[in-house]
C-alpha cells in the first residue's frame, strides 16, 4: 500500500502513557502494556501490529470479547467504539530467536536488543506506531540470572529479585517520545563507565556495554561521546537531560546505529576501536557517529518528526550537525572535501537514477527504503544552504527558537524553516522549494570582460534535469560563494552571490584585468557546475586559496583529461596538466607550502578521479574503458615519480607509537597514497615489507590492499597471515572480506563465490554480508560488470537468499542493480534480467520490492 503526504492526518487517538513490562525467553517473551488514551480526533481505535501473537486485552479494565475488536489481515487491531479517554491494556507473546529481520525484539549473540525504527515498535506490541504520537514510557524487564543487565530508556529505577529467581529492573523515561524512539538491551554485557558534568552541573553517568572482551576497544567511543556532549553545550547551548546515557554495541544491526533516548544502540563497528584493530577511517567513523545519535538527542529526540516524510528534520539536520562537530574536531578542508565526496558519489547517482526522490518524499511503500543519501546528506546540504544565507549567530538564533518552539513535539521541515527565519529575520520561503524538488541542479558559467572599462560580467546558468515523476522543473536560489583571481593568483574580490532565476548576469566593474572565477566556495550549495575552461582550472587548482575550490578544479581537470582520451585506443599517458599538478603536490607536501602542508589534503589530491564519478559524467558509462584508462594512469604516475614516492613515503614513516591526532593521520594518509602508486606501478616488495613492519591497522590494511589488487606469492602470504592473525574478530574480518571483494582482478568473479562458502562468512551478518557483496557491487565496478552477466547473477543471488530473511538488508543490497538504464544495451539487457528474477522470487519483500519497481519504471 502506498502513503501519501498529503492523506497525512491527525492521529484519532493519542498517548498519554505507556507501562511496559517484558518477560524475556528466547522463543516466547511475553509483553504486557497498559496505555493511557485520549480521543484526538472522531474515528476507531486502530493499533498497528506485526508478527504478534495476542493472549490478552482489556479495555479499563474489562476483557474484550473478540466481537468487540477486529484483527486485520495486515496485522493491525482495530477497537471500534472504545471511550474518549480509556486505559488498553494487552499481553502479547513474541519470538525474539525467530526474529532474522532484526527489527523489533531480537536475540543476537545470546543477547537481546530492540531496533524500533522506522516501524518496529508494532513487532514488540500493537500500539499506534507513528511518531506524532508521543508518550511517556515506564519499562519493567524480567530475566532469568544469565541475563544479568536490563536496559531500557531514561533513568535507572528499582531493581530486585523475585521469588521465583528471576530478577527485574524497571526504568522511568520522564520525556514524551515516539515509539520509535523505545529501546530494550538486556543480556550478559560488561560496561565501560565514565561521567559528565552538565554546564547547569548535572552529573550525567556514562556506560558502554560490549561483549566480554571487547572492554579494551571503547576508549575512542567514550571520548568522542564526552567531546559531543561539551560541542553541543558551547555550539548550541544543548545541555544533556537524564542522570544516565547508555550505548550498547552489537553485531547484527542493519543501520550503522539509533539514537533511542538515552540508550543509543550502536553496529559495533562504531564502537570498538584499537590502534591494532581499526584504521584512522575506523576511528574517524566512530567519532562522527557516535556525535551523530547523541546530537539526536535535542534533534530528533526532544524535537521530532510529524510523519516520516519529515524524516530529513530529523537526520539532514544532524548529519549538518555532525558535519560542524567532526570539522571543529579535525581539519575543515578535508572534512569538507569528504562530505562532498560522499554526497557526490551516493547523492548525486541517486539523483541520476530512477530511485531519484525530493528531499521531503510526496509519497512511499516501505519507509525503511527512504533512508537514502537524499535525506541524510541532500538534507545536510540545505541546511548548510540555510547557515550560509543567515549567517553563524543568525543560525544558532534561529536554532534557539527552534527548540524553544517545539521541545517535546513532532513537527514538520516548515516548523524548522519557520523558526530559522523567525531567529535570524532572513527571508528563507524560497529556500523551502529544495525539499520539493528532486534532481541536481547544474550550473553552467559563461563570461566577458571589457578591457577598456574593466568590467566583468560573469554570467550563471541552472538547468535541473527531469527525475521520475518531476518532469518539469523550476529555478531553486542556489547561493554561489565566489572570488575572482588576478593572472598572478592575487585576489580581487569575494562575494556570495545568489542565483534565482534560469539563467543571472553579476556585473563587476574596475577590475585591471581580466580575471579568473573561483566559484561555490566551500561547495556552498550542492549542484554540478560546469563551463571553466581546461586552462582556469589548472590556475585554479595551483592559485585558489580556498581549499574546496582547488582541489575540486584540481579533480574536475583530470576527470576532463580523463574522459578525452577515453575514446582513443593505443596507450594513455597521463594529461601533462595531471603531471605538473602531481608534482606540484608532492613538492608543496616535502616543503610544506600552500594547503599541501596539510598532509590529508595532499592525500586527497594526489588521487584520480574514481571510476564512478567518471562514470557519472557518461550518459552511457564505459565501465571497461574508464577503469583501464585509470589503471593505466595510476601505473604511468606511480613509474615516473617513483624515486619522489620512494622519499615522501620513507620520509612519513610512523615514528613511534600510534597517534590519533591530525598531523598523524595526514602523515599516514600521504604516505599510503605514495604506497598505492608504487604498488600500482609493480611494488610489490614495498607493500609487503609494510604490511610485515606495520604498528597500526591504519598501515597493515593500506599495504594488504595495494597486494590484493596485484597477483604475487606475497599477495597470498600475506592474505593466509591477516586470516589467521584476525579471524576472531568480527570487524577486522570484514576488512579482509571487504578488500578481495574490491581488489580489481581477472578473477575477481570466482574468488567472490569462493570468499562466500568460506567457513567464515556468514550471510545473516549485515556487517559481513555488506562487506562482500555490497563493495563488490559498488567497488569493484569492471568485475560487477562483467560482460557476461555473470555479476549480476552474483548480486541477485545474494539479494534473493537475503530478502529470505531480511528484507531490510536486501532492499539495501539491490541498489546497484536498478542502475541498469545507464549501462550499455547489452549490459542493460542482462541487469534488468537479474533484476526482475529478484521480484519474481517467492516471498519478494515490499522493501525489495518497491526499490525494483521503481528502477524498472
């Protein structure tokens, strides 16, 4: 069934209070609930129910007769004429063992976890599951003695023993929250336990729970936590509200973690961290996330979302939010350059492709496929939009009112941008039509100067292509912060300019010469442009002296250079420009000159350009052509700068033991840079001698990855060694699974299938089951699209057997195959063949489902 935004109407009943109380068993948990209900509006009480098994219901009291309510073949329970103000109250028994979808109640490691969102609060109890209903919840959790911690929302309150030798914990949630909002952890956990003082002075004690062993691997996660909670005060004056806050790491996830009110649950791969076990990535990762769900906390939490087409208030906001904090806590040009990266690879194919939607849906099937890259991080890119245009304190008031406004309410992206403007008194009405519009506006650049008089007239085009269902698109105000550079690279003049029409002439007058356009500074708003000349970029990528804008036209030229030769056959040498600019960056990183002295920067622009974003340029993308093109390139750089990558490399040698700070992780980046070029080139020696001195997995994962590509003894050796060294942690064996599935090799096809009867794969395993499949399908592209067909097949293969019994996890998987339409003829041919054996599978989940429909249109 389809929902609409504008059927959207007022729940008829709301909750006042919901008493829960569960009886833990692995096969049958019982669960009791009483709620507190008032008549919102006319109509019958409809509860939404799921993979629920009723025992009991009574209505103030009195036992219902089952003439007297209605079980719907969709699983809801419908009440017809219940009191304007009554007390429901039911006990259900469900299977957490059975439950392989992993939303609601589940076991995972002998342990039990909850995952409510978007809609698995109706797997644990019938109850309006939606999140404009908010109420507040008392939680009482029975257990047997092997399940000595019980963890619920809020704060901690009696705990005891019963008769019978069971012992309970009941936890009190003084806030109204949504159910999505609702979590259970119990099981046999060990916690790692810190405090924090509020700035009202509010002794806040911090706990994160793990299996036993895993202790060691929470440091990282603790600080990031405590860093979070101190940003949150200074940048937004957000203070922390319970006595407690709680996060449970655990293996079987599907999302990467949920920001349940103070009890975060957490994919232990953002938890656990050790120098010897995780990468500077893992660590980076870990920091950003764990600010992420705990930013939630006043945005998402204490303020939440109408219905679920509001869900970018929600996380476009946060992810913004997250974005600012990992900035502050690193370097903000390579935070900066990395969130565009992101956007650009995930958001802006979205964009491209038939699953394009506006930031703010019109309409879904399964909500669980709206948690998309347009959401999270389209999203982010307005509200960085909105930032811009209203200034830092402009911002920060507007967030003021915004709270002040709605604290404890479900509201919806006007509120916010409502409570923006009212803050800062900027005018932001047209700003609201980026969360209506699907697409990627480009922006095209065209120019005259007049000699005599000094004037410039820099001329900006918008055009936005048509996207599923959005033929007909309009102008959006996309502000445009810029510069104009002299000939020798002097600036002489900055200005926001803001483009609201199809196509804006901005005049400069008494210029002394002609100048060069540094354009969308600091990426101000999320769109392609297009139009400098092969020759600006170059002095754009050498002079610019905002960091975005150089390494992107840095980039932008060698993805032209790129695409030049890819129609000519014979031998591609690298772009002289592409050359010059390699050296450059090498020196100014060996000199310590320009924005190269920042080693990560210097990491980031010493790499080509990927295959998919030169695949994303293509309207029919060369899969063979580009990934050998860049193949070529890369062995061509490593060669001729050798004995240069050969000093920079032995020169960033770790000089001690493992740090986490910057100028650390920028010396390992530029060096493993070096290192991917020489191996590119033939090095194996290199990489091995790395992979056996490495002190941190930062350098041993680098030096594995650059010998998985290759095919030499050491490969193997060293592949045997990481086996048998990590097997026994899960997170680390994700890593090798990860790098052969994306190791560009002939036989790249056969060693998936074989990787996946290994005895430690394990398919029911998200995090394991992503690490092969999903990076082979969107990393190792030539081998995914192998002309036979034969990665498809592999893909849909996977995708059926897991939409068997996790269709959450599948609907995620499937993605790659709905880009069929870009692929040649044949190719096209046999993705949407794959693709439609997936929907013709018995059982095909609506998520799967609905994804694949769309793509096939």
């Amino acid at each position: 069934m389809t929902t609409h935004r504008a059927d959207y109407r007022p729940p008829v009943f709301l909750v006042d209070t919901v008493d829960l109380s569960f009886e833990l068993a692995p096969k049958a948990t019982l669960v009791r609930s009483r709620l507190a209900l008032r008549r919102n509006t006319p109509g019958p009480l409809r509860l939404d129910g799921e993979a629920l098994e009723l025992l009991d219901l009574k209505l103030d009291g009195a036992a219902l007769s089952p003439n007297r309510y209605t079980l719907h073949e969709d699983g809801s329970l419908e009440i017809a004429d219940p009191p304007d103000a009554c007390t429901l109250e039911l006990t259900v028994r469900t299977a957490p063992e059975a439950n392989s979808e992993l939303s609601g109640l589940y076991l995972s490691g002998g342990n039990y976890f909850t995952q409510c969102e978007a809609e698995g609060f109706r797997r644990i109890t019938w109850f309006p599951d939606r999140p404009d209903v908010m109420a507040r919840y008392t939680t009482e959790i029975i257990a047997d003695q092997t399940c000595p911690i019980l963890l619920s929302n809020g704060n901690p309150g009696e705990t005891g023993t019963l008769p019978d030798g069971r012992h309970f914990a009941r936890w009190t949630d003084p806030h109204p929250k949504p159910s999505y909002l609702f979590a259970l952890v119990a099981g046999d956990l060990v916690s790692v336990r810190d405090a924090f003082t509020t700035r009202s002075g509010r002794h806040v004690a911090l706990a994160i729970w793990v299996r036993r062993g895993d202790e060691d691997k929470c440091a990282h996660a603790m600080a990031s936590l405590k860093a979070s909670m101190q940003w949150d005060e200074d940048k937004y004056g957000l203070e922390y509200d319970l006595d407690v806050f709680n996060i449970a790491a655990v293996s079987d996830f599907n999302m990467g973690a949920m920001e349940n009110k103070g009890l975060n649950v957490f994919n232990t791969k953002y938890v656990l961290a050790r120098p010897d076990t995780a990468t500077d990535a893992d660590y980076e990762g870990i920091e950003s996330v764990i600010a992420h769900e705990y930013f939630h906390n006043w945005t998402g939490d204490r303020v939440t979302c109408r219905d679920w087409f509001q869900l970018s208030l929600k996380e476009g906001l946060t992810v913004f939010r997250d974005q600012q904090f990992s900035a502050d806590m690193g370097s903000p040009a390579v935070k900066r350059l990395s969130d565009v990266l992101r956007l650009r690879a995930a958001q802006f194919a979205e964009d491209a492709g038939p699953l394009a939607h506006p930031v703010r849906p019109d309409s879904y099937v399964a909500i669980d496929n709206f948690y998309t890259a347009t959401i999270y991080n389209k999203g982010a890119e307005i509200v960085r939009m909105l930032h811009t245009m209203t200034g830092e304190q402009g911002f920060r008031r507007g967030m003021d009112t915004y709270i002040a406004r709605h604290d404890n309410q479900a509201v919806t992206i006007e509120d916010f941008v409502s409570a923006i403007e009212a803050g800062s008194g900027v005018d932001l009405s047209a700003f609201r039509a980026w969360y209506g519009q699907a697409g990627t506006p480009e922006v095209t650049v065209s120019e005259a100067f007049d000699p005599a008089t000094g004037r410039y007239t820099l001329t900006l085009r918008q055009h936005t292509p048509p996207t599923p269902g959005q033929p007909t698109k309009h102008p959006l105000p996309i502000p445009v912060e810029m510069g104009l550079l002299a000939p020798d690279g002097a600036e002489l003049a900055t200005r926001r300019l803001l483009l609201t029409e199809a196509s804006q002439d901005f005049v400069f007058d008494n210029l002394p010469a002609r100048p060069v356009p540094s354009l969308l500074r600091g990426f101000s708003a999320p769109v392609k442009l297009a139009g400098l000349t092969s020759a600006q970029l170059r002095f754009l990528a050498a002079h610019d002296t905002d960091p975005f804008v150089r390494w992107d036209s840095g980039q932008t030229y060698a993805a032209e250079a790129m695409m030049a030769q890819l129609p000519s056959p014979g031998p591609r040498a690298p772009d002289a420009g592409v050359v010059e600019a390699f050296a450059a960056t090498l020196a100014n990183a060996e000199t310590g000159a320009g924005p190269a002295a920042d080693h990560q920067f210097a990491a980031r622009a010493l790499l080509l350009p990927s295959e998919g974003l030169l695949g994303d340029r293509m309207t029919v993308v060369d899969v063979d052509g580009i990934h050998a093109l860049r193949q070529a390139w890369r062995a061509a750089l490593g060669r001729q700068f050798d004995r240069e990558l050969r000093a920079t490399h032995a020169r960033l040698a770790d000089p001690g033991p493992y740090r986490k700070d910057g100028a650390a992780i920028g010396r390992r980046a530029l060096r493993n840079a070096c290192l991917a070029y020489l191996a590119a080139a033939g090095d194996v020696a290199l990489a091995a001698t790395q992979y056996t001195e490495a002190g941190n997995m930062t350098d041993r994962l680098a030096a594995l990855t650059a010998l998985a590509a290759g095919d030499s003894p050491e490969r193997a050796a060293a592949l045997a060694d990481f086996h048998a060294t990590w097997r026994h942690d899960p997170l680390v064996l994700d890593q090798w699974f990860a790098l052969q599935a994306a190791a560009p090799r002939p036989t790249a096809l056969a060693e998936i299938r074989r990787l996946a009867s290994h005895p430690d794969f394990d398919l029911r395993n998200p995090n394991r089951a992503r690490a092969l499949f999903a990076t082979f399908a969107n990393a190792n592209l030539a081998a995914f699209h192998a002309t036979s067909g034969d990665g498809y097949r592999l893909l849909a293969d996977a995708v059926i057997e897991i939409d068997a019994f996790n269709g959450q996890n599948a609907a995620r998987m499937v993605g790659p195959l709905c880009q069929w339409r870009r692929q040649t003829p044949a190719r096209a041919g046999l993705m949407r063949a794959e693709l439609e054996r997936v929907l013709a599978a018995p059982g095909c989940s609506r998520l799967v489902g609905e994804k694949g429909r769309l793509a096939l249109g």
